[in-house]
C-alpha cells in the first residue's frame, strides 16, 4: 500500500490547519443495502479524509456487493476498473414487469406463467456469449444531453437503442416456485435489470430483479471487499491503513517496468525515455524504487509518460 505521511491544508472558515490524509490506494466496500454509491464514496472520503476519491463502477440503491473506491492518486487508475469485467447474483421474481425493472419500480404488467428449472436452463445458452440488450429506460445514459432516468420520471417515454455487450457465462444457482436466482459474468456496460427481462419474455413470463449482488469488479472480488459499517467502527488512522490496497491492484493486467534515478526525475517531469522494453505497449505500470511513478506507453523503443501519480 502507499501511504504518505500526514501534511496540512488551512480551513479558510476557521484559519486552522487540519491534518489532511494522504492515502493512494483503494478500500473495497461490501456496499449495503440502500445506499446510492456516491453516498459510500462520500463516507469513506470522509473517514479517511482524502482530497480525492471515487469509485469503480455505480451500483443501485437496492443492490450490494463489491464497490471498489479509489483514494488520491488511485483515482488515475479508475478507468481500468470501470473498463474491466463485473459478476453478480441476481434472483429474478417471476410474474410481475416493472417500470424500473427491479423492486422498485410500479408493477406494468403480470403473467401467470412460472418457467420450470428445465425451461430455464434450456434457454440460458441464448444468453451467453456477445448478445444485444436494450438498456432500462431508468439508466444513467445520456438522451440529448440528459439522464434517462430523469426523463423517465418526468413520464417522457424513453426509447433507448440496443447495444452489443458479451455474457462471459450465466448459471442457475437455484430456484423456487416463483424466482430464480442465477449468476453472471459478463463485460463493462451489461445491464443486469435488461438480462432479467429477456430472460423472462423468453421463458414466456414477465420477471423484475428482486435481489442483486456484485460478486467482481475488474481485479476486486468479494474477499478483499469490507462491509461499511465496520469500515466507519475503525475510525483510527493507524487502523484504517489496514485495509488500504495498493494503487496498482487495480493494474494487475498491464506490464511493468522499473526504472531508477534521473530517469524517474525527467519521467515525472513528463520526459520521453528510451524504454527498457522493447515491444510496443499502449499502457505500461512505471515503477520507481518500488513505487508507481506513472502510466506510460511504449512505442518505437520510446516511453512516454500518460499520468503521472505524485506520491
């Protein structure tokens, strides 16, 4: 992990100087119920009183699971968690269509029909694999500059097109006469809400999503994710670094290279080096005396600093 030691910033309020927190990695939230992920975010901003923080990847109110939040500096490397591929279990509830297409949503239409284990497992193979998917009408993507959501909520009705994501596998976990509950893995952008409804009308029924739970989020999974609330019980400095994960966790997948000296001084600098790896990379993890110094690219024998983390 990297931690700085303590420095100071003046409340302009108050003339004070408080003792501001320099941590450059990640905490993994077991995100509760109920809760928007901006709100987590604020939280743990809060607690570990970090200039900067954000997180890996939105998850509904309703939902839980791994919520990855980067801290200082490891908020460069947010794109690769948000780009990397997500799991969850979700149960989907048989017989009821919803506006929003989970338990929240007003119920729009209602079916008698209850798919069977054999139905379902029959089916799953359609699912698998690059499929299209049209998006909730209650998502964050943007129509001419506004939020879908927001537009349907005013009553607008929101049409949104259809778009290629990949299913990387989808199991039945279990089942009882009116759910089904399943896990999925699949790539950035997949709305688990719109899987719960094809599925559904394929079976001949209409379903919503009841329960939902992200189970991986890029590199992160369920075992480095700590509930919230225990989070908030620490509340001790030389505590909370426990659970700070280096920055470059979140990199695992990108090569790295080491460099020393006045190397590492004109990197930072923003300098272009010659490269001690030959091959052209368009992401490489720089390291300097055992730190993350920056992101580069490798190109024609030339390594070119990206971001550069001031740790």
């Amino acid at each position: 992990m990297f931690v700085l030691g303590p420095c100071f910033r003046r409340d302009d309020a108050s003339g004070v100087e408080k003792m501001v927190n320099n941590y450059h990695g990640w905490i993994i939230v077991d995100k509760p119920e109920g809760m928007t992920s901006a709100h987590v975010v604020a939280k743990i901003k809060r607690l570990f009183n970090s200039k900067k923080a954000g997180h890996g990847g939105t998850l509904d109110p309703f939902a839980t699971g791994v919520l990855p939040i980067a801290l200082g500096e490891a908020t460069k490397t947010l794109s690769y968690v948000l780009e990397g591929n997500k799991a969850y279990r979700f149960e989907v509830q048989w017989g009821e269509a919803r506006t929003t297409q989970d338990r929240e949503g007003e119920v729009t239409a209602t079916s008698n029909k209850r798919p069977s284990k054999q139905e379902i497992e029959a089916i799953l193979p359609e699912f698998t694999g690059p499929i299209e998917q049209v998006p909730p009408a209650y998502s964050a993507i943007k129509v001419d500059g506004k939020r879908a959501y927001a537009l349907a909520r005013a009553g607008q009705d929101v049409t949104l097109p259809p778009r290629q994501v990949t299913i990387n596998s989808l199991k039945l976990v279990s089942t009882t006469p009116d759910s089904a509950t399943f896990e999925v893995a699949c790539t950035k952008g997949t709305y688990v809400r719109s899987l719960a409804r094809d599925i559904a009308l394929r079976l001949g029924t209409v379903g919503y999503v009841k329960t939902l739970r992200r189970l991986l989020a890029a590199p992160f999974s369920e075992k480095d994710a700590i509930l919230l609330d225990s989070l908030l019980k620490v509340g001790h400095n030389t505590e909370l670094i426990n659970y700070v994960l280096p920055l470059q966790d979140a990199l695992a997948d990108i090569l790295a290279l080491e460099i020393e000296g006045i190397e590492a001084v004109r990197l930072r600098q923003g300098q272009t080096l010659i490269s001690p790896h030959k091959g052209d990379e368009d992401v490489v993890l720089v390291f300097s005396e055992g730190k993350p110094l920056a992101l580069g690219k490798v190109k024609e024998g030339l390594l070119t600093p990206l971001r550069v983390f001031n740790i």
